[in-house]
C-alpha cells in the first residue's frame, strides 16, 4: 500500500500537470489570429462534462455492487465513461462532426468530476473497513 503522504504528492503532481497542459492549450488557443470556433465555455463542453461525470457515476454504483474493493468500479467507471468519449472524438475525426481536444478535456473533467461524487457516496453509505478498504483489495478472512 502507498503512505499517505506519497500518494497525496502524486495526486498533486498529477493535478499540476493537468493544469499546465490545459493552460498551455488555452494560451496556444489564444494565440491564433483567427476566430475560436470552439471556446473553451461553450454550450457544448457543458454537455460534455454532465454526461460524462453521470456515465462515470453510474457505472462505478453499477459496479459497486459486484465488487468490495473500490478501485474496480473506479476503473470501470472511468474506462466506460472515457470509451464513450474518445469514441465520440474520433467519429468526429471521419468528418461527422468536428473533432475537438477541448471537448475531450471537459470529458476528462467530467469523468473525474463524477467518480470523486460517486466515490464520496459509496465512502459514506459503506464505510471504511477491513472488507470495505479505501482504495485497496479487502482483507482476507481470518480463520
């Protein structure tokens, strides 16, 4: 199991990446001399973000259900929920509709958004015990 403290450096870390990658990419947006299309607040990111977090949350209670340890409808959760959505992309690519990384962003946004809430829940209705561990495989029956 990883110590507290490493794993909170990691999800730093992890943030922090996210956040230059998505400032850098609005920074490289803002550049062009042309007209943004796409803003990064458009009715359609909000579209992108709720149906993502909602696929991501229902799909981890889904599996919730079939599984003690949490991180597998985590998995599950975010594995549906971006399949969805980088599917979505690349059918955009065939020249169905128009193909945006913002829109990925704001998938990856929902995603995340939607398995912390569902996470949260399942943390309070289950609890945290020896069959029900935070993140890690339940414990084995003692004999």
């Amino acid at each position: 199991m990883i110590p507290r403290t490493r794993r909170r450096h990691s999800l730093w870390r992890v943030c922090a990446s996210m956040a230059v990658v998505l400032g850098l990419s609005m920074g490289a947006g803002e550049r062009d001399a042309r007209a943004d299309n796409d803003p990064w607040f458009g009715p359609d990111k909000a579209l992108h973000f709720s149906v993502s977090a909602g696929l991501s949350s229902i799909t981890y209670g889904v599996a919730a259900t079939q599984y003690d340890a949490r991180y597998p409808p985590l998995l599950w959760g975010a594995g549906v929920s971006l399949t969805l959505g980088v599917g979505k992309e690349l059918y955009d690519l065939t020249g169905r509709g128009d193909p945006s990384w913002k829109d990925l962003t704001w998938d990856v946004l929902g995603t995340a958004a939607g398995l912390l809430l569902a996470w949260s829940i399942d943390l309070v209705v289950r609890g945290v015990s020896p069959r029900h561990p935070l993140l890690g495989s339940p414990s084995p029956a003692m004999p």
